[in-house]
C-alpha cells in the first residue's frame, strides 16, 4: 500500500473514530510504527490532525476547542440519550433528595428525562442547576422545586460562571451531582477548555456528596486546557462506549464505577 493510500485511510478513520493510535495503525496497514509516525506527522503538516502522545486526534480535540451550544446539540444525541436513561437509574421512586444538574448537552438530556420521570411520582425533589438551557427544561416539571443559580452568563454554555456562581454552589450540599466533562484522561482528569467553566465544575465535584459524570465515547481520552477535577474526585461514570485499557485502569485505581449504556 502506498503511503499516500494509507494517509487517507487513517483519515477517514479519524473521521469516524476521533482518534487513532500508532500502535493499531501500524498492525491494521501491517507496517512499522516508524512509518506510522512518518504518515502522521505528513498528515499533521497538512492540518487533517493533531498528533498526541501515542497517536493522532483530529483538529477539534485542541486544548482549546469549544464548538457553540447548538454544534454539539446534534453530535451523537442518541448516545447522549441512552447514556441519560442509564444515569438516572440512580433517581428512583423512592428518592426524595436533591440534585445537581451541571452544563451540558449530555446533562441536558439527563435533564429532560429527569423531568419525565418525576412526573405524578409523588414527593418532591429540589434541583439546582447554573445552566439557563436545563432551567427552561425543568422550570414545568411537577413534583420538583427548581433553583437557578445566577452569574455571568457565558454564551458558549449557556451557563452562569463567575466568583458569584462558585460561592453560591460552595454553600451546598447536593446528594447527586450529574456532571459534564469536555475530557476525561488517565493522567489529566476531567478538563475543559474555560478556566471559569472549570472553576464552577469545581465546585460541584467539592460541593456534592455522589459525583456522576456523564460523557460520551468522543470525551474518552481527551484533554483540555484546564483540569478541574482528578479521577478519584468522582463516584461514577456514565458512557457509551467501553474506556480504553489505559484509561480504565486508572478509573479502577481511582474506585471509580463505569457504568455503559
């Protein structure tokens, strides 16, 4: 197989898998990891990828990209679907406790479920959310008290952030926080790209008593600019797709339960 052949292979794999890994390329084109490496980093000096350790990821897994609310409200929203409906396994007809709903189109889901199922199920739930998408979805749901935490609204989430959001969520106790995540990687942790957005996710991962992170498979393995929570700050992870042999090591070294959809 010529090179310019198997360069086009690996981008089409990027294309359907995110990532690819030097190691995999080399066994699947049967060739050296030396000529992998020479392919990838051909492919990076055209801009089709941005080589990681190990690998290759494609340009919007930079450190800092962040596509808008609206993007990433149809990215894989099946998947974000059923990894909600797994989730909320953990809300039963029984609880009557409070919940955290962070930002996100993952926990948007959660949120539109959650709504559902607390319809005529008797009792009361007090959710709390930043996020004004989550709010408008919870703001009719029967059987719930809902409270908006305000800040400065920033318009890529759609979320409030700010020192005054941070204080606010400080002086709370949620018994289960749904969590999003930009990335989750085996050495970084959770990540996202806004420092203020880390700062308020910070926040929820000290405040809550059960820490439930919901990302789908393209979250798996990813960094971005700032870290702000290790692995074994969180209880359980809710996904799509099973993480690599890496990272799920470390998830069991940090006690953490990975549940799939």
């Amino acid at each position: 197989m010529y090179a310019m052949e198997r360069q086009e292979l690996i981008e089409r794999l990027l294309l359907d898998e995110g990532r690819v890994s030097v190691i995999e390329l080399a066994r699947r084109f049967e060739v050296t990891t030396e000529t992998v490496r020479r392919d990838l980093d051909q492919l990076e000096r055209t801009g089709a990828l941005r080589r990681v350790h190990g690998g290759a990821v494609t340009r919007d897994r930079d450190s800092m990209a962040e596509p808008t609310l609206a993007e990433r409200s149809h990215r894989r929203s099946a998947a974000k679907s059923a990894i909600a409906h797994r989730a909320l396994e953990l809300i039963d007809e029984r609880f009557r406790g409070s919940v955290y709903l962070d930002a996100g189109t993952t926990t948007q889901a959660v949120a539109a479920q959650l709504a559902e199922r607390l319809s005529g199920a008797g009792g009361r739930v007090e959710i709390v959310t930043h996020a004004m998408t989550l709010a408008h979805t919870l703001a009719g749901a029967s059987d719930a008290d809902l409270t908006v935490i305000g800040g400065r609204v920033r318009t890529a989430t759609a979320a409030a952030v700010g020192a005054d959001t941070v204080r606010a969520i400080e002086h709370l106790r949620p018994d289960i926080a749904f969590l999003g995540t930009n990335g989750i990687s085996a050495s970084f942790g959770l990540s996202t790209p806004d420092p203020d957005e880390a700062a308020v996710k910070s926040a929820i991962v000290r405040a809550a008593r059960r820490v439930v992170v919901v990302a789908d498979a393209d979250k798996l393995g990813n960094e971005l600019l700032v870290s702000f929570a290790p692995l074994e700050a969180i209880d359980v992870l809710v996904t799509d797709a099973a993480p690599d042999p890496v990272l799920a090591a470390a998830l069991s070294d940090a006690q953490v339960e990975v549940w799939l959809a």
